[in-house]
C-alpha cells in the first residue's frame, strides 16, 4: 500500500509513538483519524498538520459503543479507512504481592482492560469497516499494526500486568491475520524496547542514562520516528503478515 493513499486510525495517536506515526504519515500524504483522550493535544495537532488531513475523535478503546461509532465517523469523514495503527496503552507496574499485600486485582483488570481488550475493541470494528473497501493492484484492503512490547517476551519483576497484556496482543496477531488473508488485510505487530516516549520522561537522568547503556546498539533509547519508521516499512511491503517485529536494539530484558 502506498502511503499517500493511507486513510488512518491511529490509537494514541496524540503523543508518543502515535503521534510520532500520524506526523510521518501524514507527510507522506496520508490522512489520520487521531483516537486519544487527550482533548488538548488532539486538537492542537489537527490545527498543526491540518484538518484537511487530521481529525481527532475523543476515545476511549475500551468503550465499545464509542469505539463502533467514532470509526463509522472516520469512514464517513474520509471517504474509508484501510489502515489502523493501535499505539494507545498504559503501563502500571506492580508486584503481584509486595509489602503492602497482594496487588490489587483492579489494578491488572486495567492494564489488561486498555492494553489488550481495547486494542482487540477497535480491530474488530475497523477491520469490518475495510471489508467494504475494493481492492487494490496487489489485493490488498488493509493493514492492521498492533503494538506489543519485549516485555511479552521478557517481562520484568513488577509487569505481570504489562507482559500479559503485550502477550496477548503477540498471541492474537497470527490468528488474526490468518482469519482475514481472503480479505486482503495484513495483520502486523510492532514490539518495541526501551524508546523515549513520555513514559520515561519522569525518570531521573540517572535511570534514564542506566536504561539508555543497556541497549546493546545502538546504545540509546529508541526514539518514536523510528516506531513511525517501521510502520511505514510495513505499510509498504506487501509481504509482511501475520508476524512480531522487535524494535529494540538488541536488547534482551533482565530480571529486573
């Protein structure tokens, strides 16, 4: 698929990875339906980039109703939707019995909540929506990208919560994308290391510099153009399906 043919949903879409994929594709003459909660932000980068190109539908993935009725909005705005990049997350780290007890069961339910059932919430309805599209020279209807993370792979002490729900995410990809290779949607997941989003932007330097040294090459944190990056790879290489992609630098996660 060509980028400048791209009609997008992108989750998160207002900071971070998100926003750092609805800035690339949208200068590669793609438009994007920005999903987030962060009215401000959302706003802010529908009047930077344009309304001709961006607009912002407040969601939360977790709402099923909303979900279904803000990417019937996106098709009727742009014309139909044939590409969903699925950033929004949250990351709540937590011991599954510290000093203080058991981890609260409502602080995994969450994790698990957004992370995972909201992003299967907003694949469901968007790619029913790119069922209806026609397809194109190779095919092709539409591209899903999923964000998982390394720590699907290698959680750490604290992200029980994290590493299941990227878990499932690395789980759902390949049956998935076997369930909807006769409509000519590819189905990808993207699993990140350690990359410079606002997620680390309250850590100390120390920690920040502890982090960056144990990325083997290139030895730094990643940054979200490169997510972004990646994205536009897949996105443009029709053979890339049903698989995990690390973007990690080498990195294998330690204990803790």
């Amino acid at each position: 698929m060509k980028t400048s043919e791209v009609i997008a949903i992108v989750t998160g879409g207002a900071s971070g990875l998100g926003e750092a994929t609805t800035r690339r594709l949208v200068a590669q003459g793609g438009k994007v339906a920005i999903f987030d909660l962060n009215e401000v932000r959302g706003h802010a980068l529908v009047q930077e980039l344009g309304s001709e190109s961006v607009a912002y539908f407040q969601t939360n993935v977790t709402d099923a109703l909303q979900v279904e009725g803000n990417v019937a909005s996106v098709v009727e705005h742009f014309g139909k939707l044939n590409l969903l990049v699925s950033c929004a997350g949250i990351a709540t780290p937590g011991k599954v019995v510290s000093k203080k007890g058991p981890l609260a069961l409502e602080r995994f339910e969450q994790v698990i909540q957004v992370n995972l059932i909201g992003t299967f919430n907003v694949l469901r309805v968007a790619v029913h929506a790119m069922q209806q599209n026609d397809p194109n020279e190779e095919g092709e209807r539409g591209v899903i990208i999923n964000t998982a993370s390394v720590a699907a792979f290698e959680g750490q002490i604290g992200q029980a919560a994290y590493s299941a729900s990227k878990g499932g995410v690395v789980g759902m990809t390949l049956p998935i994308a076997r369930e909807f290779a006769r409509d000519g949607i590819r189905v990808m997941a993207i699993a990140p290391g350690l990359v410079e989003t606002p997620l680390f932007a309250g850590l100390p330097e120390p920690a920040r510099t502890a982090l960056s040294s144990s990325v083997p090459f290139p030895n730094r944190l990643g940054k979200p153009s490169e997510y972004a990056q990646l994205v536009e790879s897949i996105l443009t290489n029709p053979m890339l399906n049903g698989e995990v992609i690390r973007l990690d630098g080498a990195i294998r996660m330690q204990a803790k």
